[in-house]
C-alpha cells in the first residue's frame, strides 16, 4: 500500500480492517517514532522543531507556527496546519483519519485530536473506522480537551479546557463539559 493510497481510503472514510493496511500502518507508525522521538529527546530551537516537524508531516510547514514539544502523532502524514498556529506542549495527533488546522488557531497542552473510532461489536473492535477533524481560523482549543473523530470546529470558537468535543462547533460558541455544549456565543462587533 502505498500513502496515497491510504488518504484516498481513509478519505472515503473506509474502514482500516485489512491486513495490508495494518502492515501499512505499523510501517509508518515505526518511520513517525523515529522523528518524534528525536523532536521530543533534546532541546531544539523553534527552527529544528519547525524542520523536524517538516519531516514528519512531509511538507515544509508554515514558518509562523510554534511548536512547544514533546508533540506526539501516530502516523504524522495526515496533519495540515495553516499559518499562525501556536500548539503547547503534550498534544497527541492520531491523524489518521485526517487533522485539519486553519490558520490562528491556539491549541493548549494536552490536547487529544482522535480520529479513529473502533466498531462497538465485539468481533468489530479490531476494525477501526476514520474520520477528519477540522478547525476553522483562530479556534482556541483549552488544554486537556479531546476532539473525537469527525468534529469539525467553527471560525473563532473557544473549547473550554477539559472538554470532550463529540459533536461539531458553530463558529463563535464557546463549548465546554462532557460531552462538550455550548456554554455562550462570543459576540462580535
């Protein structure tokens, strides 16, 4: 299997239950711990951690974002982050199933994006099942929140930390609990 052909599959948001695609995901899951264990094993300049960064989602990233690691992602190929993007330490990327992160947007620590769902059946649970997550511009994301698979988060929405995001997020709400509503409208001018 080649990349390609694994984001066209899972962009049809196809289940991950074959056995190519399980060698195919452990190969690129052994290539990304190769790099996030060197981006999160020793100081490194915001301008290493920019390179590093390039390598593992394989194209130059933006050189406005700001990554302060450890950072950590499963497979690291299926991550798209616009300009402006500040991400604070400790966040766990399993993209998968696709991460989308428009530009200015603020992620705090901790953060969990989760796109792949396992089947609830107990003869589906090795079969998992992916889903992009997407944020709009200047989405702030509180620390220790978890988006789930499938989420697509509005412009200028706030997730209030700790919160478990399993529905999508007009833009201007601010969200906050388990699972996450919506505690108000920002207002705008």
């Amino acid at each position: 299997m080649t990349l390609d052909e694994f984001l066209k599959h899972v962009k049809m948001r196809n289940p991950l239950n074959t056995e190519r695609i399980h060698r195919f995901m452990d190969k690129m899951s052994e290539e990304v711990r190769h790099i996030t264990f060197e981006l999160n094993g020793a100081y490194h300049t915001p301008y290493e951690v920019r390179v590093l960064l390039s390598r593992l989602l394989g194209y130059e990233v933006d050189s406005t974002l700001r990554v302060f690691p450890p950072f950590y992602t499963d497979f690291g190929k299926n991550i798209k982050i616009g300009k402006e993007v500040f991400i604070n330490a400790c966040c766990h990327f399993q993209d998968h199933g696709g991460i989308t992160i428009g530009d200015g947007c603020q992620i705090g620590h901790n953060v969990v994006f989760a796109t792949l769902n396992h089947g609830l059946a107990s003869e589906d649970r090795r079969t998992t099942y992916p889903a992009p997550i997407v944020l709009g511009r200047n989405v702030w994301i509180g620390s220790n929140s978890t988006i789930l698979q499938g989420v697509t988060i509005g412009d200028n929405a706030v997730v209030a930390a700790g919160a478990v995001v399993t529905k999508d997020v007009d833009p201007y709400a601010i969200v906050g609990g388990i699972p996450a509503k919506v505690i108000r409208k920002i207002e705008t001018a």
